[in-house]
C-alpha cells in the first residue's frame, strides 16, 4: 500500500521507526458495522473509525464495543479511531478499550478538540498506563491531535510538541469555523492562513499535517481544486467522508513521476558531489544545496510503498 512516508519524523519510545503517513483517511462511524465493513475494504490508506460526533450519547458504549471488535478483526487496513473529547464520560473509556484492544500493527488515537498541551498529556499518560499492562505486546500506538479551535491555533507550537507519540495534526474546519466565526464551507482561500499556520508549526516539531475532510461528499471539480491547494500548502494526505473521493485524494497526495524523477537525480547528483569531495555542484542550472535536499528526500519519502 502506497502511502506517505514522513521523513525525519523524530522517533517514540523503544525506537521507533518513521512514521508512515496516509494520503487519504476515510472517516466513518464507529457504530455503524456496514460502513465500516465498506470502508475496510476500499483503497483509503487508512480508516478512521469515529466515536465522538458520528456516535449518538446513547450508543457510545455500543460504538466502543463495535470499533474493538473491527481492531480485532482479520484484515490488512490501518485503523484510527477518534474518541471522544477530553471531559466527557467516554474519553478515557474510549482510550482504554482501544488501546487494550489495538492489534500488533497499532493503531492511531485521533484526540478531538484540544485545547492545550494538558489535554495532550492527559491522553499520553492514559496511553502509557494501559501499554505498561502489556508490556510484551506493546503495539505502537500513536496520536493525531484535531485543531478546532481558536485556543487550539494560539498555543499549537506547544500542543505538537507535548508528546513524542504525537504523528499528525489535522484540521477540522467544521468545529474551527464555528469558533472563529467563518463559514467552513466558504471561500476555501479564507483558510489559507490557517493552513500555513499549522503546517508550519507542525513542521517545527517533526509532525506530519494532515487535512480535515471536504465538507461535501462529491469528488468533483471543487474538492479537487481544494485538495490540490492544500497539498501545495504542504500537507501530507487528507481526510474523506465519502468512499467515492477515495481514489481522488490519494492521487492529488502522491508525487508525480517527474517529481520522483527530479528527486531522485537531486539526491544521486549529492551523493556523488560529497563522494568526489566537491564543495557545490549544479543541477540543470540550479546550484544544490541542503534545503533542496531536504525537499527531494521529502518527495521520495511520500512516493515510497509498503
């Protein structure tokens, strides 16, 4: 399965390889064993199995009960399960069930609303304890923290720095939008700084960045224009909520072959250049240096498969 490789990821306990980062994340609820039947069997890098807004008050123990049995289940899928926000009945539920049950390959906490680097810690410890109940199964077990808020964006530097077990930030515009005051479903240029500004911060610490989901279900002409503008922003991989912008995501989030191209003359046209012991060397008519390095190592992370 193809999917993005982030490249100078800092490691989490027990070293820890890289982690390996989706293009494309189908979201579905974690109540609801057809969809995520379905959505097991789709191309989605990963799926992302939601116990918070997609699960009803009432059903939150039956959708726990559900999500645990599909991480025990025979197939090949990277799973996340978002839970519920810090706070509630259910948080620490969720983070026990899940993590209990997370099959050998991990699975991915996705922790909606946060708010400050607390909130990050709460769940790190809650991660830890259950882990050191196993310590000879200990799957990797990672977390995603969902920026949806004003206080989110304010102390974001210090929220994806908390914890080693962080791998991604993601955006969720419906939850943001309303605390800002802006339509989510708007001008998609109005989130451009939004966007630069967590890419930015998680880039600072070694995070991937991932995009929340296009709010319609059509992977038509808008959704791609807008993912396209968020890969050139510097995402790595998106969020979907319907099966049918599956497709459509992982293509806009995989490199193009002349990319790829490019990347892999960069990095043999240097490799060459410190083996001869040359001081500069030129590419096309472009002088090569470590911030073009660091890009073309950066694109043939992302075209990477396993």
């Amino acid at each position: 399965m193809d999917e993005v490789a982030l490249s100078g990821h800092q490691h989490g306990p027990r070293g820890r390889r890289s982690d390996v980062i989706p293009r494309s994340c189908l979201v579905v609820p974690g109540s609801d064993s057809r969809k995520m039947a379905k959505a097991l069997s789709t191309a989605a890098d990963e799926v992302v199995l939601d116990l918070e807004d997609a699960v009803a008050p009432a059903a939150k123990d039956e959708g726990r009960a559900s999500v645990v049995d599909a991480l025990g289940s025979r197939h090949h899928k990277r799973l996340a399960v978002r839970i519920n926000q810090i706070g509630t009945p259910w948080c620490h539920r969720d983070v026990l069930g899940v993590v209990s049950a997370a099959p050998s390959r991990g699975v991915t906490l996705v922790v909606p609303k946060v708010q400050s680097v607390a909130d990050v810690g709460f769940v790190d410890r809650l991660v830890r304890g259950v882990l050191a109940q196993h310590p000879a199964r200990a799957p990797e077990v990672r977390l995603d923290v969902l920026v949806e808020s004003a206080a989110a964006l304010r102390d974001l530097h210090a929220i994806v720095a908390a914890s080693e077990l962080v791998r991604a930030v993601v955006v969720g515009y419906a939850d943001l939008g309303a605390d800002l005051g802006r339509d989510a479903a708007g001008d998609p240029a109005l989130w451009d700084a939004v966007r630069h500004q967590v890419v930015a911060a998680a880039r600072a610490a070694g995070r991937a960045v991932i995009d929340g989901p296009w709010l319609g279900t059509a992977a038509d002409a808008a959704f791609t224009r807008d993912r396209e503008r968020a890969r050139a922003l510097g995402f790595d991989g998106t969020w979907v909520i319907h099966p049918d912008q599956v497709s459509e995501a992982t293509r806009v989030f995989t490199p193009l072959a002349e990319e790829v191209a490019w990347a892999q003359r960069v990095v043999t046209t240097l490799e060459a250049s410190v083996a001869g012991g040359a001081g500069a060397v030129a590419l096309d008519g472009q002088m090569l240096d470590e911030a073009v390095a660091v890009r073309a190592r950066s694109v043939l992370a992302r075209a990477e498969s396993r």
